[in-house]
C-alpha cells in the first residue's frame, strides 16, 4: 500500500530499518502475519507427507498447501474474498456458519473455515504432538 510520500514500502522494510524483525509481509496491499508452521518451504518438491488438518464438519486441508490463517474481520480481506468469489478459487468449508479463518493456498484458492484460526493451529499442533 502506498505511504504517504507515495512509495509502496512492505511492511518487512520498514522493521528492518528500525531493526526489528518481523514476521509481517504484504500481499497486492493486504497485510498479514505468517504463522510457524504454515509457511510452505521453498524448492520445487515436496518429500515431506501431506499432512491433514480438520477445519470443521468433516472438512481437511492439506497443511502444506496453507500459506496463511487470517481473521475475515477487515475489509481488505472481504474485498478479497469477493474478488476470489468471481473468480471461482473460493472454497467454503464453513457449511452454513459463520467464516471465522479464511486459509490462503499457493494455488491461489481461498478456503473459508468455520473455526477460529487459533483452533486450526491448536488442532495442527496435536497432531503434530501424537507422532513425536
């Protein structure tokens, strides 16, 4: 998003200038936090299982596909989801309910999940627990 002076300055950029480091990133103008254990890694293939995670009422997603967990809640999002909606790359999960985590996938679809995003990184977390 522009700043004042006009440039697009990512968000990254500007804690690096104070020397913090953040976990923060912008996307086309919207912000958001990546969370640990989401993030896809980098290189062309994959060794890793594909693990599953329930987003709600029978629902999984691959977790390696999730590139971020974000609250529906701003207008930018929304914004997003309509334009995503257009596009047919919007997956509801939510079966009726209301959204309350929208999932960022490197395919470029967006799944919309009925459970908070805190739950979905919960969940994640068992299950990554039950095989250590």
């Amino acid at each position: 998003m522009p700043n004042r002076n006009g440039s697009k300055a990512k968000a990254s950029q500007n804690n690096s200038e104070i020397g913090e480091k953040s976990d923060s990133a912008e996307i086309e103008g919207l912000p958001f936090v990546t969370m640990p254990g989401l993030t896809r890694s980098s290189g062309s293939t994959n060794s890793s299982p594909v693990e599953f995670v329930s987003v709600g009422f029978g629902s999984l997603v691959a977790i390696n596909r999730v590139l971020v967990v974000i609250a529906p809640d701003s207008a930018p999002v929304r914004r997003l989801l309509h334009d995503t909606r257009d596009k047919g790359l919007l997956i509801d999960a939510t079966f009726g309910r209301k959204t309350k985590a929208v999932l960022l996938l490197d395919t470029g679809h967006i799944l919309l999940a009925a459970l908070q995003p805190e739950t979905i990184i919960g969940r994640l977390e068992q299950q990554r627990q039950k095989k250590v």
